[in-house]
C-alpha cells in the first residue's frame, strides 16, 4: 500500500499532463523541494522547445538533466548552497520580460531549500527561529506562515519578481488541505496569512525571536503581496499530485487484495502520540467486531514536541506510541512513514508494527514508554529491525498510515 501511495504521487505520472505551452519568448525552470530534480527531469522529457534554468533540492534527493541544472542544499535547516541557488533563482526571474514563462516546479521542503532571509534578518537568525520553530510542535502551516514574512523569495515574491512575465507553478503538495499557499511557503502564491499572524504564532508557543526577526515582523513595509494583486494576475497555480490521491491509490491496491479500505482523513494533524492513541481506539474497537479484513489509512502531518534526546521524526514516535496504547493486540499491525523516504531528518521513511513488537522489544531490553519519553522511535524500531528504509523517493506528499486489523 505503502509503494503504491508513493507511486500516485511520482512526478512522471502527474507533471506531463500540466505543462502549458511554450510562450512567444524564453522559458525559464526554476524549482524547490525534495521532488524538484525529478520534476525537472521529466518538464525536460515533455517540453518541446529550448528552456533551462535551475532547481534546488535536498542532498541526496537529485536527478540527472541537460538544461536544467539541479542543486543540492541542506533541508531541514538551511545551508549556504540553498541560499545560493536561492539568489540565483530569483536573478533568473528579474530577467524575464512579457513574452517570457517562468515554469515553477514546487513541492514540499522547498520552505527550508529555497532560503533568502529578507533585508536585515540575518542568516543565522533566520535558521535559529526556524529550528525554534521545528522543535516546538507548531504545525507546518504556522511555520511557514513565519517563515514567509522572513522571506524575500517565499510569500508569492518569487511570483513579483518575475512580472511581467506569465508564471505556471506545477506544486506536489505535501500540506493538509492542499492550500498552494501554503507548500513550500508559496513562493509564487498570494499569501492571506499577515505580518501580525507570524507574530501571535511565536507568541503562541513562547519563542522569543532575535532582535532581527521582531524588528522585521513589527515594519509594515515587510508585509507580503496579497490575494488580487495585479502584479500576480498572470501567475497560475496548479496541484498535480496530492495526500488524497495517494491514500485513493492504497485504497484500490488494498480493496484489490481483498481488505476494505477506510480512510480516515487526508489532513490530520496533532500532536503523534496523542494521534496514535485516537487510532488505537478506533483500531480495538473495529477488531472487536470485524468478521473480514479491513484497513484505516490516514494522511497529512503530525508533530513532535521534542522534549528527550532521542532520535526519530513523527512517524516512528507515533508507531511507538501506537504500540504502547495497543499493548500486543493480536489482530492489529501497522505502517508509517513519510512519502519522501525521509522520516524526519533519519535514514528511514518509518517503521513497521507487529503484534510482538512490544514482547521483542522487551526481550531486548528496550523499555518502549521511556523511549517514547526521549523521542527515540527511531531507537526503539532499529532495535527491532523494523526500520522502513527506501532512500528517497524524489517526490513528497506526507505522511501514509496504515493500521490493518484482521478478524479473528
């Protein structure tokens, strides 16, 4: 089910479909995120006429082109290379007149990938609230809210930059509800979130920002383009690929094997072990009275509020915190795992959950609660080498969760 959300989701079966035509002028690619080189390389195998541009991606994540050259650069925290390729993505789209095309190929991670702090927020600055932000639970809306007012790429800029040029934005999104404002900070898209939202979100989590960054969250002048402004009025926004059509995808491959799929939702979010536990209720109470095989599938993005020192993204601490509120269930099993391939900042995409997983692990003398108390889901699975590692996957809609309870 796993390989077949990440299937659906992979740019050479939902970007050729969405090239537009080839302008009177030059055709510039630019792009950002964990599926950009791949992106690139399939608008390079579909694009009739010359283009060239740029992409940048996340070390690991890239894809041999001809013209369109692809950079690697640090995620989830910026790096010197994203701030390069940044600034000369932005150069690329000053360039362009009104005869021009600027083919924007967007997915998720391209928030941390495309990283050009505004005027007088410095870098370090920026990255120090960013990680602040990444640690403290917030979801990913509300940090790329933040995110876009430190920008001067993100936030619809890029869009700006580019006028008056025609702007085609191709977006895999990897965000609950699919909001094209929202992936990857929107860097072609009107932004409706307000200097004043960014500054309540800090607050709301008890984050105290450098003196840059409240400067730059008090100037009105930083505001970020709006919807209905004329400068964006050539500029369209198109989601190819989404978390519902991958768990549509599962849906099919599991009621083709015989399991009745239900789909929890595309878009949930929350805190992962307190999702978990929801799940596991609603999993025990379909194993007391399931007379066939049936499957819960979810999607979208939870969070970690790390407070330990262990090790693990969101998917592994809410397969460890399913295991502890399942406590052995003998009808129920489990995957999660990131659509990327990259569970957090680890080598895995998730792990798998069995019935004996609590037992093995005991055996081992690995004491699940407390290591759900360090954050260190990682640590619990490879002790059971139940890692799922995949390398990555060059595409990026979230998360996929499965629970599958069998009859007895």
């Amino acid at each position: 089910m796993f390989d077949a959300a990440v299937a659906a989701a992979s740019p050479a079966l939902c970007v050729p479909s969405y090239l537009p035509e080839p302008p009177a002028g030059r055709t510039v690619v630019v792009g950002a995120g964990k599926a950009a080189a791949a992106m690139a390389r399939v608008a390079e195998d579909h694009w009739r006429g010359p283009l060239g541009g740029l992409v940048v991606t996340r070390y690991g994540h890239g894809a041999i082109t001809n013209r369109i050259e692809v950079v690697e650069a640090g995620h989830p925290l910026p790096d010197a290379a994203g701030l390069k390729a940044a600034q000369r993505i932005m150069a690329l789209a000053e360039d362009l007149g009104p005869d021009d095309l600027l083919l924007a190929l967007i997915s998720g991670g391209g928030s941390a990938l495309l990283t050009l702090p505004a005027l007088g927020v410095p870098p370090a600055d920026k990255r120090a609230i960013n990680k602040a932000l990444l640690l403290s639970g917030a979801t990913i809306a509300e940090i790329n809210c933040v995110r876009k007012h430190l920008s001067a790429i993100k936030g619809g800029r890029l869009a700006l930059a580019a006028y008056p040029a025609r702007v085609v934005s191709l977006i895999i999104s990897d965000v609950p509800g699919d909001d094209p404002a929202t992936v990857a900070s929107g860097p072609t898209v009107p932004d409706p979130t307000s200097l004043a939202d960014a500054r309540e979100i800090l607050a709301k989590y008890g984050l105290l920002p450098p003196g840059s960054v409240a400067a730059r969250l008090a100037d009105p002048a930083a505001e970020t383009p709006k919807p209905g402004d004329p400068r964006l009025a050539r500029t369209d926004n198109l989601i190819v690929a989404t978390a519902k059509g991958s768990l549509a995808a599962a849906g099919k491959f599991s009621a083709d094997a015989g399991v009745t799929p239900i789909v929890l939702g595309d878009d949930i979010e929350g805190e992962a072990r307190q999702v978990a536990a929801e799940h596991a209720r609603m999993a025990v109470a379909l194993a007391a009275k399931a007379g066939t095989p049936q499957v819960l599938i979810s999607g979208g993005e939870t969070s970690v509020t790390v407070r330990g020192g262990g090790r693990g993204g969101r998917n592994a601490e809410y397969l460890l915190a399913l295991a502890i509120a399942l406590d052995g269930h003998p009808q129920i099993r489990a995957i999660a795992c990131d659509t990327d391939g990259i569970d957090g900042t680890e080598d895995n995409a998730g792990a798998l959950l069995a019935p004996d997983s609590l037992g093995r692990a005991t055996a081992l003398g690995l004491d699940a609660a407390a290591m759900l108390d360090d954050n260190d889901g990682y640590g619990f699975f490879s002790g059971l080498g139940d890692l799922i590692v995949t390398g990555p996957t060059r595409t990026n809609v979230n998360d996929f969760r499965a629970i599958l309870v069998l009859p007895t």
